[in-house]
C-alpha cells in the first residue's frame, strides 16, 4: 500500500492541476475544463496552471456534482454561483435579525 502524505495549505498556497487530479481521482482535462468555466480560478506560470488553495472546496464540490450527478462544466458554474448567492443573502437575512 502506497502512503501518502498531505501537508496543510495556507490561503496563499497553490496546487498544480496535476496534483489536484491526483488529489481528486479525475482526469487533468477536467481540471482544465472546470478552469475555462470559471468553476475555479487558476493563475499559469510556465505553462502550467495553478489552483489557489482556497479553491480546493470548490473543485471538490465540482467533483462531487460531475462523478455523482453528470453535471457539465457549465452547470457547475450555475449551482456554485447560485450557492454563493443564497449564502450571501441568507447572510443578510440573518444579520439583521
């Protein structure tokens, strides 16, 4: 049995798509394509792109919403927006109180 080793990630942190793929049991051109949708953010440095630490959970629950549901790139980008919408407004409903 293979043993692996994770190290904690600051907000500063950045995996490579081919260590998210490994992380996530995916293929990298799923990675990419979650990328061109906007589902997570990447920066390139030498050609290779870079995922932000925080966008992590996000490539999980994309994981989960393709593996599991068959959920495209694109409806991805829908469900976590209004995800991130109805967590915003629940906010202000609840901050006002």
């Amino acid at each position: 049995m293979q043993e692996q080793y994770y190290n904690l990630l600051s907000d500063e942190d950045y995996v490579s798509v081919v260590e998210l793929s490994q992380m996530l049991c995916v293929p990298e051109s799923l990675i990419v394509e979650w990328i061109e949708h906007d589902v997570v953010c990447a920066k390139v440095k030498k050609n290779t792109y870079y995922i932000a630490s925080g966008d992590i959970a996000k490539a999980k629950c994309a994981c989960r919403l393709t593996c599991d549901l068959g959920v495209n790139a694109s409806g991805i980008a829908i469900i976590l927006q209004l995800r991130r919408k109805i967590q915003q407004l629940e906010a202000e409903i609840y901050g006002q109180r």
